[in-house]
C-alpha cells in the first residue's frame, strides 16, 4: 500500500529526490522514518502507523527506538494501555524531524527540479 501511494504521488507531481541524511552519529534518516513519524502523528500510536504502512509493530518500534538512540531524545511517547486503549504521539523533537527532512526535501527537489525535468524529458525518469 505505501508503495502504491509513493507511485501516485510520483506522477502527480513528476520526478523528484528520495534523500536520506546520514548525521555524523550514524544515524540515517530516510523517507521511511519519516513517513513513520508522520503516520504515528496521524493514527495516534506506533502500531496502527506500523499497520498503515505495511510493517510490523515490532519494526516500527525498531524504527523509533533508532530515532531516539540516535538523536539522544525520544521522538514519541507512548501512554500504556488501559480502558482506553494505548498510544502514541509525537515529541516535539519527533516533530522538530519531520519539519526539518521535509523542508530540506523541498529545498533539494526545487533546487534539482530543472535537470530531474531534462532527464524525464529524455525518457530517463
């Protein structure tokens, strides 16, 4: 399903980077860990943001666990489950990481957008 997702959002908006920033520390961050934390920020825990992207929880967790060895801080809470059911929600460095990978993203696509259209123009995208 998020396969399906990235290729539509592909066509509608044409050819563009896939970036990953590789910090110092080692940690990576990609357009995966990104989509996690926005989709956590949206189904409000980490398992349904695991199901909406096709992982499992396990993975998920996995992920986030990274983000918050990596950047020295957590990137979600989670609130134990109960009567009402567990759940997640972003930090606001969680937030802080999503803002600054989709900025930098757009920054990097518009500053590319003139050769990535020549290379689809050439049938290379």
């Amino acid at each position: 399903m998020p396969r399906a997702r990235k290729a539509e959002r592909n066509e509608e908006t044409g050819p563009r980077l896939s970036l990953r920033l590789d910090l110092s520390n080692g940690l990576r961050i990609g357009p995966g860990k990104v989509r996690l934390l926005e989709e956590i920020g949206r189904a409000g825990s980490i398992s349904g943001a695991g199901r909406a992207l096709g992982m499992s929880y396990r993975r998920a967790w996995e992920l986030v666990e990274a983000l918050n060895r990596g950047l020295g801080e957590p990137v979600a809470e989670t609130v134990a489950g109960g009567a009402g059911g567990g759940g997640a929600k972003l930090t606001a460095r969680g937030e802080e990481v999503v803002q600054t990978y989709r900025a930098i993203e757009a920054e990097a696509n518009t500053a590319a957008a003139a050769r990535l259209a020549a290379l689809a123009r050439r049938g290379a995208g």
